[in-house]
C-alpha cells in the first residue's frame, strides 16, 4: 500500500465539482471518501471509482462522525451553497478538528468572513476572472 493510501480525502458535496474532484484523486489511488445528501449524487463518480460513499447531510453532527475526520488528511466542502459549506466547515473545524479544510465560496464578498474562521476557500469568480485576464494577456488583448 502506497502513502498515499493512508490518509483520506473527504470531499463533502458530490455535485459536478464534487465528483469531478473525488474521481480525479480516485484515479490517482488516494484514499478518498465523498457525501452528499442526495444518493442520485453519486452517479456522477466514475465506474472505476475506489473510494467509499456515504449518504447524508453534512450538516448533522452524526453523519459528519461516520466520515472519521480525525483521518483527513484534507476536507474539501463543495456544496451549491455558501451558508452551507461555511456551517459544514465551522463544524469540521471546531467539532471533529480536521486540520486542513477548504471551502468553495460563490459569494467573494464573504471571504473575509472564513479568512477570519482560518477556513481556506477557492472562489469560482475570482479562478474565472483569472483565467480570463491569462487569456487576455497571451492574445494582448
Ligand atoms: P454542484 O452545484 O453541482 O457542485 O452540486 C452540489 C452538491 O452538493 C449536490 O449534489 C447536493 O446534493 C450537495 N449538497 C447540498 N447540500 C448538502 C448537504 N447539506 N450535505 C451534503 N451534500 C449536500
């Protein structure tokens, strides 16, 4: 068994990024284990994905105990929803003290607010805004 195998990802929201990143890390045969709440979720996994799935609301405490966070290695919480992911991160954190969590945020307006809960977050606005200045100064435009 290889490193990489001893600690586990959790990836909290099977959605299009969800899924896209828990198949990646599967492809790579990092430990990963992914939620959602909604079990149709995880047709959207791979069918050779190796990785466990669990269904149930990240926001209760319960299901959040049967991720065994202790063993995360990394949380990434990628819900549709800001208040959501910022709760689920606030519990991951303060609860079951996962050391290294990251949060998709919509709302940039609010990346203050998690800087200052010492969550990570990635906001799809700003990578956008990035990739397009990128393009625009390969093309000088
Ligand atoms: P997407 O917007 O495509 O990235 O999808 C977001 C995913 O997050 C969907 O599959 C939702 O079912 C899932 N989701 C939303 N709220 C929760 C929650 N409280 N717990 C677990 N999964 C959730």
């Amino acid at each position: 068994m290889s490193n990489n195998m001893d600690q586990r990802i959790v990836i909290i929201g099977c959605g299009r990024l969800g899924a896209s990143i828990a198949n990646t890390f599967s492809d790579v045969n990092r430990n990963v284990v992914v939620l959602d709440k909604k079990k149709e979720a995880f047709q959207r996994l791979s069918s050779g994905f190796g990785g466990l799935i669990i269904v149930g609301d990240g926001m209760d405490l319960q299901v959040l105990k049967e991720l065994e966070l202790h063993r995360a290695s990394a949380v990434i919480v990628v819900t549709n929803d800001d208040n959501t992911n910022i709760m689920i991160s606030q519990l991951v954190h303060f609860v079951f003290h996962a050391k290294h969590i990251i949060s998709r945020l919509y709302d940039v307006n609010r990346k203050s607010v998690y800087e200052q809960l010492q969550i990570a977050t990635f906001c799809p606005v700003l990578l956008s805004f990035d990739t397009i200045d990128l393009w625009m100064k390969e093309n000088t435009i």
